[in-house]
C-alpha cells in the first residue's frame, strides 16, 4: 500500500477542498445512482464499495448485517463476496418498506442463497430480536447502517447493532457526509447538518470505548460518503 502516498494526500488541503467540491458536485447529478453489482442498482460511491471490499476480505465475516436494502445491490454485493470467501456465510438486510419489484429481483438473483431479508424498522424490537437470533452463532460479525439518516434514528441504530459487532470487525455508519454538506441539498428531508449519521457517531463514541474511527480508510479514499464513518471494534 502507498502510506506515504495517502499521508501526503490526506493533509493536502488544496486536494482535500478539490475532492470536496468534487463531490458536491457530482451530487447534482445524480453520481452515487450511476452503478450496478451484478445487475443490481448499489447506490453507492464506488471507492466505498471498494473499502468494503477488503475490510470484508481482512475480517472474513460469518455475518454481515446491512440496515436500508433500497434495490438490493449492496446485499448483492455483499453476499458475492461471502460467496468467495466460502462457508456458511449470509448478509442480512432490514428495510422498514421492501418494495414487492425490489424483493422479487432480489429473491430472483443467484447470490440470494446468501441472503435473508427482514422487514421493518431496524430500530424495532421485534425485528432487532430477529437479527439477533440469526447472529446468534456468528463468530465474526460485521455491520452497515444505510437506513433513515436522522440523528436519532442512527443513533438507536448504534446501540442496538453496535453489540453485535466483534472485535477487530467493523460498524460503518454510510452518509457521515450530510454532516458536511450544504442544508439546501437536503429541502424534503428530515436530516441535514446538526442532524445525521455523523452526529450520532460522535455521540455514540462519547459512550464507548470497544469503537474508534479508522481514518487510515477515508484518507485513502479520497471521495466518500462515510467520512469518520469506518469504525473498528477493538473489542469484545
């Protein structure tokens, strides 16, 4: 890996505002809708899918649970790489509305022997109850939190989910970026800045010491949507 490289790239302020504008740019169009997995549309930068790629290959994951299941493609994803990885491995996706057209394409799609689909809030007990008993033989667990993006929703979502992660895997909490971003691109929702997936990370660390923000990953990245949003478990 180039650490000297992603040193110098990270503390370059001229290229840190460059990437900014980059993506904000990018946002009016449209950027993160442009990808597919495997035929699924993923609905994600693809320098975060990337770094989930080899957090999932260093961890190797018995479990991957995913809040927000949209069109499928992270699940897709997801599961193709448990696929390589060999095992009894499964990604479990929750979604509060799984849309019928969304289900039926993803029950429909070879990696679906990998995955299993919960409806509902993730926040949820009943469907919080579900999870954990599908995690309950894990050895190695690893969870995303792509769902409602308010403070108080993810936050819930951290202390519900956060347990469940074993150490040296990881909770990645996607969207940190709001925090970061101009209120106006957000007029017909109820998150914003003051009020998102960041917020709630700060919050959430403020009350445990099993997590800490894995930097190395966001600095070399570049462009993400999950900036202070990688985070090690360090322990049980």
């Amino acid at each position: 890996m180039n650490e000297d490289g992603i040193e110098r790239m990270a503390a370059d302020d001229g290229l840190q505002k460059v990437a900014r504008e980059l993506f904000l740019r990018s946002c009016d169009y449209k950027y993160s809708y442009n990808f597919r997995w495997m035929g699924r549309p993923i609905i994600q930068y693809p320098q975060d899918m990337i770094a989930m790629q080899e957090i999932i290959w260093d961890v190797k994951p018995d479990l991957i649970i995913e809040t927000g299941i949209a069109h499928g493609g992270s699940l897709v994803y997801y599961a193709s790489l448990l696929e390589l990885l060999g095992g009894e491995r499964l990604v479990v996706g929750i979604d509060i509305d799984i849309r019928p057209h969304n289900r039926q394409a993803i029950e429909a799609h070879p990696m679906f022997k990998r995955i299993r689909m919960v409806e509902g809030s993730s926040v949820d007990q009943e469907v919080v109850s579900r999870v954990r008993e599908l995690a309950r033989d894990a050895r190695t667990v690893l969870v995303t939190l792509d769902s409602n993006h308010t403070h108080e929703h993810v936050l819930d979502e951290l202390k519900l989910y956060s347990p469940l992660v074993t150490a040296g895997s990881y909770l990645t909490v996607f969207d940190t970026v709001v925090e970061d971003m101009p209120k106006s691109m957000f007029p017909d929702r109820p998150w914003g800045p003051g009020n998102n997936p960041k917020t709630a990370v700060h919050e959430f660390l403020k009350t445990t010491d099993r997590f800490e923000i894995d930097r190395a990953i966001e600095n070399k990245l570049l462009l993400t949507v999950a900036p202070e949003g990688y985070l090690r478990c360090l322990k049980s």
